[in-house]
C-alpha cells in the first residue's frame, strides 16, 4: 500500500498528501460522530487538474476515495473506508465566473454556500438553496447529497439550480455536462449527479442558477400549545393557496436549546413555533400578509409576532438556523434523522415521533422544514451512558419507519449515507436497487467513489462507540 502512495505522491506537487495521524485525525469522521474511521492518507488537491490525476491513480490502484468538503454531512456520507484516501477539497474555493445577465455563477467544489449568495448579491442575485449549515457548508457537498433548506418550498431542491457539472469519474474520465442555457441537449446529466452522494465521482465545476433577491419580506412567528397544532398550521396555510418563501417549525426542547445559545427571543410557554415567512414583490407580499393573518387567526395560536423591522427578522431566522449547534447546550451527544413524511400528515407524524420517544426513554427535539414535510428530529442521549446510544438508535430507526409507512422517504436532504442504507430496501424493489447499482458501475466500474454509501450490505467505515452497533452483532461491518 505504502508503494501505492509513494506513485501518488510522484504524480502529485509536494505536501498534497499527507499521512501524519495527528492531521488525519480530523478527516476520520464527519458531523455523525457516532462513527469513523482512519483513512489510509488523505490528499489535499489545489487544482482540477490535481483532483484528476488523484482519482485516476485511485481507479489505476483499485484504491477507494471518498470526496469531502467541510465534514457537515449528517448521514455519514464523508467517512472514509479502511485502507481508502480522503480528497478534501476545501482548497477548491474559487468562484470562477458570476454572469448577473444570464444569473448564473461557475464555482468550484469546495466554496461554502454562503459566499455565492454573498457574492451575488452586488447584482441583486442570490443562491436560494441555504441549508442550515450554509455558513460551513460547501457547493460540492449540496450538490452530492440535493441538500436544499428553509427555500425548497417555494423553489426545490439543489437539483433544480444545478445547470452544468463537470466532474471526473470514478473510472478517471473526465465529463462536462450541461451548459448556462436551460435549454441543454440531451438527458439531465447534471440532475443525476446531483443527490448521487459521491458513487459518480467528483465534480470539479458547477454552474448554478441564481434568482433575483425578494423586494421584500413578511416574517411571522407564531407559538403554538401542541406541536400537531404546528403541524397541522402548515397544511392550513398551504391549503389557502398562498406559498410562503420559507414554513420552518420548531419545538420545545429547540427553542429551550437555541435561547441557551443565542437569546433569540421566541414566545415563553409554547409546546411549538412555526416560522412562515413571504417574499416577492411588495403589491404581492402586502396582499398576501392579510390572507396569512386570517389563516394563522384560524389555527388557535398561542402567541404570535411579526418582524417589523430587519433586526427582529434575523434574529428569527438566527434561532433557527443555530439549532443544531445549540443542542449541545441541552444534550452532550444527538443524532439527526432527516425523514420526510406527506405534508397533510405532518401533524400525525409528529404525534408518532411523541409516542416513540416516551416509549424508548429518549428525548426528542423536533426542527425541520415543515413546507415539504422534511423532519429533522434530533435525538439527544449521553454516551457515556451504557445502552443510552442504542436507544438513540432504536428511535432513529422507528421514525424512519414511520416515514415509510405514511409514504414519505428515508431522506429529505442529508442523503442515504451509512446512517439508513440498511432501510433503502424498504423505500425500492430488488429490481431498481439492482438498475441503481447498474448506473453507478457505468460511471465507476470499481466502486472506488465513496464506498460502502447508500447500498446496504456494502463496506463500511466502523463504529467507535460504548458498546457494539447493531450493523457489528449482525457481522455487517466491524471495528478495527
């Protein structure tokens, strides 16, 4: 193996690659901490060209890679496999073209959300795709696993604002699809890539749509006395017509989690918040806040207040968007599922999600983007606790269940990962699990990109935990 590296090393300019485990450490796992695993080197590219020739020594070797940029993926998606190398590419940093005509921006992998819209916005543009972790998180990492955030509601997912990719292959070719046109010739390449959670390869460019920034905002939050009451309040505000920019809810336990942290100011005393925000133009938006009020004066809120002036807005959205962060101020260890259920039966589903965490002694903190049903229930225990993280994970994997049940999906926006490919059998027949693997050996022969992902039954990085996982005692995967 270590001949192997000395070749990449060759191929490479001086200190791309780097094998010290104090370095390494940090790479060995990423935001589900439960799990990780050393990998063999990890290769740190300052170009395309440097990323090209990595992964085709990776396909010439037989060598697993898997991709990364700032370690933000929930569902395990960026952990390395035993005797694999890690490609970081948060040195791939570069906005490469911004075109305020045509709305588009060329980036490259390993810019953080956040800086396009940043960037855009001199020209009255932004990126409407803004997960939670926008501030860290990067384009690449978006792009794999079609994580989108408070705006899928009103404009979709990521897939919807990737135009072109180009990107090399887990065989070492080197594609470009897509254009800055909409009007592309052919099959939307660009719309497979996006969501494949690295089982393609690595795009090494993306151009992006972007959209004109709101003329104006209406920000409502309004406390409710049951989170089905919440629940139940989104279906009521998209049953009127209206489609707000953004419809997030937030529970008790996070809105005790995001005040320890940032003070934000939520109604005291309400099981639940729902934050529904308008933007458009100012006639429309003015229009539509009455209609909102009426079908919010409907839904027998507990408390409400509508920003009135930018301040009060983000300091709003600044409580949502911590929360994550802020558990830790109320739990010392949490899991994050990412289920989604139909929208009309969000209400039940957070009843269901109520009833398995009394059942399983787990607390259960519910955030999530309640305009397209896409829940984020964090379950919080202790692992020092002996049993406290099998009890984390039973509750997972009911809710996940559940999700499937109501006909939702096993992942809204953080993807398959390693954390729920067990349950991918559940959501497809044998058949398309069987074309699924199919299309990822037509673009990687070897299954070299992001090993042991998304499929069940596939290698996987370990566990370091008290106690063995589940995937350990049925011999699916094992500790070093």
């Amino acid at each position: 193996m270590q001949q192997a590296i000395a070749r990449l090393t060759q191929r490479l300019p001086p200190d791309r690659v780097r094998q010290d485990a104090a370095f390494n450490a940090a790479f060995e796992s990423d935001g589900l901490t439960a799990f990780h695993q050393k990998p063999l080197a990890v290769v740190i590219p300052e170009s395309t060209e440097e990323v090209i020739a990595t992964v085709r020594w990776c396909h010439d070797e037989a060598i697993p890679f898997v991709a990364r940029g700032s370690g933000t993926s929930l569902s395990g998606g960026s952990l390395p496999v035993a005797d694999g190398i890690v490609i970081a590419l948060n040195r791939l940093n570069k906005i490469l073209d911004l075109d305020p005509v045509n709305r588009t921006a060329v980036v490259e992998p390993g810019v953080v959300n956040i800086k396009v819209t940043e960037a855009a916005s001199k020209d009255g543009l932004y990126f409407a795709p803004d997960p939670s972790s926008q501030t860290v998180c990067t384009i690449g990492g978006n792009v794999a696993f079609n994580s989108g955030g408070a705006h899928c509601l009103k404009y979709g997912m990521t897939s919807n604002h990737v135009i072109g990719i180009k990107a090399v292959l887990g065989n070492g070719d080197v594609v470009g699809w897509g254009s800055p046109s909409t009007d592309a010739i052919g099959a939307d390449f660009p719309g497979l890539f996006t969501g494949s959670e690295g089982l393609f390869g690595i795009a090494t460019e993306i151009t992006l749509r972007l959209l004109p920034k709101p003329e104006t905002f209406h920000t409502v939050l309004v406390g409710y006395r049951s989170l089905q009451a919440a629940g139940d309040a989104v279906s009521a505000v998209i049953e009127s017509g209206l489609l707000p920019g953004a419809m997030e809810i937030m529970d008790a336990l996070s809105i005790e989690a995001a005040e320890a942290a940032v003070k934000c100011g939520y109604p005291k005393g309400c099981a639940a918040v729902l934050i529904v925000e308008l933007e458009g133009p100012r006639e429309r938006v003015e229009y539509e806040t009455q209609q909102l009020a009426d079908v919010i004066a409907r839904t027998d809120p507990y408390a409400q207040h509508v920003a009135t002036t930018l301040a009060e807005r983000l300091s709003i959205w600044k409580g949502r968007k911590c929360v994550f962060s802020a558990v830790g101020h109320i739990s010392p260890d949490f899991l994050v599922q990412d289920g989604v259920v139909p929208r009309n039966r969000l209400g039940e589903a957070l009843v269901r999600i109520q009833e398995i965490s009394r059942d399983v002694g787990i607390r259960v903190a519910n955030v999530f983007h309640a305009g397209d049903g896409n829940l984020h229930p964090m379950i919080l225990y202790d692992g020092n606790v002996p049993g406290e993280f099998d009890k984390a994970e039973e509750v997972c994997s009911r809710i996940i269940k559940v999700c499937i049940e109501m006909g939702g999906s096993i992942t809204g926006e953080h993807g398959v990962g390693m954390e729920k490919r067990e349950f991918l059998p559940d959501m497809f027949d044998p058949a398309t699990v069987e074309l699924f693997h199919r299309i990822r050996r037509a673009f990687d022969p070897l299954e070299i990109a992001n090993r042991g992902k998304m499929f069940p039954g596939a290698d996987a990085p370990s566990l370091s935990m008290s106690g063995l996982h589940p995937l350990e005692k049925a011999g699916v995967i094992s500790r070093e």
